[in-house]
C-alpha cells in the first residue's frame, strides 16, 4: 500500500469520525426538553381604607460597640539592628 493511499484512507475515518460525533451532538441537543415557565401570580393588598396602629421595633438612635483589637504577639520577632550585616555587605561589594 502506498503512503499517499494510506493518507487518504486516514483522512476519510477522520472525517467519518467528525461527522459521527457531529450528528452525536445533534440529536443530544435535540433530546433535551424545554424547561417549563413559571409565571408567579400577582396580588394586591389595599390598605386605603384601614387603620392600622402599632409600634415601632427600631430604636430612634443607633448604638455601636467596638470590640477591642486583640494583639497577639508574633511569631516572627522583628531585629531592631542590622549594623553588621550592612557593614558585611559593603566589605564584600568592595
């Protein structure tokens, strides 16, 4: 068998191949129902002619209360000098 006739050969499964999973899709897309429409009934409530009496649950004025920030030592202590290491660092530049 030659190498052009095997490429052709290969070529034509590809396409089949393509075209299968092609029509595959379709039919899956085809399958699916659609989902059904909900419509939510509307109602209205008139308080034209009413009276009504209560009390407010809300206070007037707001109150916040802060928490205080809790610290917490770290883990990682933090070096108040770096003297020698700088004076390494420019001997060794030199």
């Amino acid at each position: 068998m030659s190498w052009s006739l095997r490429a052709v050969i290969l070529g034509m499964i590809g396409i089949l191949a393509f075209g299968a999973g092609l029509l595959y899709s379709m039919q899956a897309h085809a399958a699916e129902k659609p989902k059904p429409r909900v419509i939510y009934s509307k109602k209205e409530v008139d308080f034209e002619g009413l009276a009504i009496t209560g009390e407010l649950r809300n206070p007037g004025e707001f109150y916040f209360q802060r928490k205080t920030d809790e610290k917490f030592d770290s883990l990682v202590k933090r070096r108040k000098n770096f003297h020698r290491e700088m004076l390494r660092d420019v001997v060794m530049a030199k």
